[in-house]
C-alpha cells in the first residue's frame, strides 16, 4: 500500500511540475504542445541508469522537435503529428527502459499529456 501511495505522489509531483511551465502569449495553445520535463527527477522515479538517461535524453530532443512540428502544423495534421510524435517516442522508450519502468514513464506521460489536454 505504502509503495502505491508513494508512485501516486511521484506521478503527481512529476506532473504538477512539467505543468508549471510557464505560460506563453495570450493563446495557451503553443505551450500545450512544450512538453518539457526534468530529466534528473524523471531518471530518479524510473531509477535509470546513466546509459538510459542519456538515450532517453535523445529520444526526448527528438520528440520534442516533433512536438514542435505538430504544434506549427495546420489544424488537419495537427491531431495526426502529435499522435504520431508520442506513438514514436513510446516505441522508443519501450527499448530503452526495463517493463517495470516503462510502465511507470507511460503514466507520467500520459499525466502530463491529460494535463495538457492531449487526450488520444
């Protein structure tokens, strides 16, 4: 029980800072698409080790300029760049990470992108 309590903050503490960005222009739109977190905290929670930190600090820079690409697309392949820059970024970590830690990164990325408001 202790242990479910304990992932439970972490995912929330996670989340509430990668939500604390702060915020753009008047149109909030561009920074839903900035997902942006702490690699250190992440690589902490998922107890990484350094080789997995840095892979995955690549295959973020990659899904971060795919994000930015959907943000900037017209609104008909917004929807379908975004799915396919997290759809990538899954099968990517899927490979990097243990089963045990990739089932906790999905939580908080699909945290992170609800608290967003990018709902697949």
């Amino acid at each position: 029980m202790k242990k479910v309590f304990m992932t439970v903050v972490a995912v929330m503490a996670v989340s509430v800072s990668m939500v604390a960005a702060p915020k753009a222009e008047k149109n909030a739109e561009p920074t839903k698409y900035s997902i942006d977190f702490n690699s250190r905290s992440i690589a902490r929670y998922l107890s990484m080790s350094n080789d997995q930190v840095a892979d995955m600090e690549r295959v973020h820079d990659n899904f971060s300029r795919e994000m930015k690409k959907a943000e900037q697309a017209d609104d008909a392949n917004r929807e379908k760049l975004t799915k396919k820059a997290v759809l990538r970024d899954i099968s990517y970590m899927r490979v990097i990470l243990s089963e045990t830690q990739f089932n906790k990164y999905r939580t908080v990325l699909n945290a992170t992108l609800h608290n967003r408001g990018l709902n697949f």
